[in-house]
C-alpha cells in the first residue's frame, strides 16, 4: 500500500470538525484516543492543548515539517481546484464557501505544522499505516477520519478488514467517519465490513452525526468491544 499513501493529498480538519465527525462528548475527550490517518490535522495540537490525550499516526510523519509543509504547499491549489468544480459534491452550511473551506483548512494545517516538531519528540506524532501499527500501546477510543471507506476504490476490502481487525487489537472502541467514497457514493465496502462484524460477533453500529460537508456524508460506523 505504500503507492497509495503516497498519493494521499494532505488535508487537515479542526479539533471542531473531530468532535462533530466523531460526536465526541466532554467526557469522551478526557478518554486517551488514538487518531489513525490524522496527517495535517490540527486535533492533536488543539487537544493537547487542552490537556487532553492523543496520539497520532500517520505515514505522513515520516516527513520532516519543511518536507510536510512543501507537500501541502504543492497540492493545496489542486485541491481548491477540483473543490471548485465539484462545489454540488459538498454542504455549504457551516462551510459558506470554497474560499472559507481553504481559509479554515490551511488553518488547521498550520496548526499542526507548528505543532508537530514537539509533537513528533514527544511521541505524540508516530509514523506508521494501517494494516500493521507500529507498537503504540493500548487505547480506549480510536478514530480513523477520511481513510477507510472513502477511498474504497484503491483499497480493497482485505485491507479495510485488516485495517478494523488491527484498530481492535488497540482500541475498544472505533469510529469511522464518512461512509462515503470520494465520489459522495456509500462505500460498496460498508455492508461487507458489516457482515464481517456480525459474523464475529464484534458490536457495531451505524450511527448518525451532527457533521456534513460531504453531501449525505453523516454517518460513521462504530465499533466496540465489551471486554
């Protein structure tokens, strides 16, 4: 898989946009939470921050900060680009515009380059990819935001399989959001991911969220073990 991550664009989304993808409570804040494909996200420097627990991986971290911060600077126009064509793809409610989404991602991205130095000697940034996590210890909730499901078409359903079964081994409890593929399409991936679940007994759920930019794109699957 290491081509396709190499084709993943940097795009970074707020410690706001975390908490409504993932419906995330105060309480659940306080959790230690492990962030699976955060890239450029700024949930990380803003929960730490507030004094909360986070640890991010991503292969994206094996990037020095001029290295990651070159790479967003040499997409960030594409991606305005195609966003700007695509406009019928995506809610414009608390998004107003395709300049406001540029203002408010660059933000985010901003705020993790600051922060990711730090971070990174901390052991808060980790570089790893899913299926196999490096050795990152034991986690009540972990999120994986804009990786499994919405690119389906370049990951098949052994990987997402994979990918769940590894989250397990170190989390108990997962959250994916969006049930989307990049095209605004449900994942022909969610209902065998489902039946994966089922077969096995493991707990699921599809459940609503507050979040939507991605017209339709409301939904995350939750994951839990009773153990």
């Amino acid at each position: 898989m290491a081509f396709f991550y190499n084709e993943v664009v940097p795009w970074g989304r707020s410690f706001v946009e975390y908490c409504r993808m993932f419906s995330l409570t105060e309480d659940e804040q306080k959790l230690r939470i492990l962030g699976c494909g955060d890239g450029p996200a700024s949930f990380n420097a803003e929960m730490t921050r507030r004094g909360y627990s986070v640890l991010s991986v991503d292969p994206l971290y094996e990037l020095s900060t001029d290295q990651i911060r070159k790479r967003i600077d040499e997409t960030f126009e594409e991606v305005m680009t195609q966003t700007e064509r695509e406009q019928h793809r995506f809610v414009w409610r608390e998004i107003p515009s395709v300049e406001a989404l540029g203002a408010v991602r660059m933000q985010a991205m901003l705020e993790f380059l600051e922060d990711f130095p730090q971070g990174f000697v901390e052991g808060r940034y980790v570089a790893g990819a899913l299926p196999d996590l490096p050795a990152i210890g034991h986690f009540d909730l972990a999120l994986c935001s804009h990786l499994l499901f919405l690119y389906s078409r370049q990951l098949p359903l052994a990987f997402h399989l994979e990918g769940i079964a590894a989250l397990l081994e170190v989390a108990r409890e997962i959250r994916l959001f969006p049930l989307l593929d990049v095209n605004g399409e449900r994942s022909t991936r969610v209902d065998p991911v489902c039946a994966w679940l089922s077969a096995r007994g493991i707990h699921h759920e599809i459940q609503r969220v507050e979040y939507e930019f991605q017209r339709n794109g409301n939904q995350m699957l939750r994951i839990w073990s009773t153990d």
